[in-house]
C-alpha cells in the first residue's frame, strides 16, 4: 500500500522490443532486447508466487533493483542473477530471461495498457479508476526530477483529477534539462 493515498500499485509489463520494433542491427536492438529479457524474468515471478500481492511485491523488488542499477549506477551489462541475488529472490529465475514461454503474458499487459491510451504512446502508463469508477489510463507523467512529499502528492492528485475529463489527451512542455535520477534509492 502506498502511503497517504491508499494505492495499491500492480506493476505490469510494456516491452520496448515489442513496441518499437527496432531492427537487429541498430544500436537501440540490444538495450530493449536485454530489457525484454528483465520482463520474462519479472513475468517468472509473477507466475511462481504464492499470491498476486506477493508476486507484485517480488515484481516491485527486482523492478526496483534494476531501474536503480540501470539509470542510478549507469550498469548496462550485469547479470540478472546478481540483481536477483541482491533482492532475496532464487537466482534461478535469471534463466527465464531467454524463456519465449513468458513474452504471452507480456504482450497481454502491454495489450491492456495501450487499449486505454491508445498505440501511439510509449512508457509509463498510468492506469487507474476515475471518479465515477471507469478504469481509464494515459501515458506519462515524463519528468525530468522525481518530484517529493507535498509536490509529489500534487502531481499525483493533478494527474487524477485530469482522468476524469473524456477529452483530456496531452499536456507537453519543452524539456529544458537532462534527467537527474537523485541518489540510488535503498533496496524495496
């Protein structure tokens, strides 16, 4: 559960090899391809666990871990059996990283999430219900600094607020800064 909105986030798969497609021989191929795998293993997970909540917090470990090692510690090439290792979870999942068995259940949440935003779109998509109960999504929010506290609770309340307008599609400002990531955040 997270705090002072009572969420429960479902962490859900979106592939980038999937979605854009890019030929084997760009330099975008191999990134989206080691990403892909980091899904299968997270689709592994969901699968082996006692209970969806259990698997989603497992899930929410190793997304976490990953995302700290990739975008804070600038690690590309890592084995997955040390990010798994690091999280408390059976290094053994790492072989469903090759495993074509979970792309299903990948393209199935993809498949869920761009049914509410539309295909034009990339990653995050927020999926939530609306006031009047209906499950509506969009892609983003795309920010540069990841906002804190009262800011924090601000965006989100915005966010929500805006999903209760039909025709509500974009908001888009020029990016004036490159990412700050912040510091590594502690482990899940």
């Amino acid at each position: 559960m997270v705090p002072h909105r009572n969420l429960e986030v479902t962490w859900r798969s979106i592939s980038l090899l999937f979605k854009n497609q890019p030929p084997e021989d760009s330099d975008y191929y191999g990134p989206v391809k080691t990403t892909h795998g980091h899904l299968r293993v997270m689709e592994a997970i969901r699968a082996a666990a006692d209970s969806p909540q259990s698997g989603n917090q497992d899930v929410f470990k190793l997304y976490w871990e990953l995302g700290s090692r990739i975008h804070h510690d600038g690690e590309r090439d890592f084995d997955i059996a040390d990010a798994l290792s690091a999280v408390g979870l059976d290094a053994s999942f790492a072989a469903a990283a090759d495993d074509e068995q979970w792309d299903p259940a990948i393209q199935a949440a993809m498949d869920d999430g761009l049914g509410l935003v539309g295909n034009d779109v990339g990653t995050p998509i927020i999926a939530t219900k609306n006031s009047n109960g209906e499950r509506v999504g969009y892609f983003g929010p795309v920010i540069t600094k990841i906002p804190r506290g009262d800011d924090a609770l601000k965006m989100w309340d915005a966010l929500t607020a805006m999903m209760d307008i039909d025709g509500f599609f974009e908001l888009k400002k020029t990016r004036t800064g490159g990412i700050d990531f912040g510091p590594r955040p502690e482990p899940a």
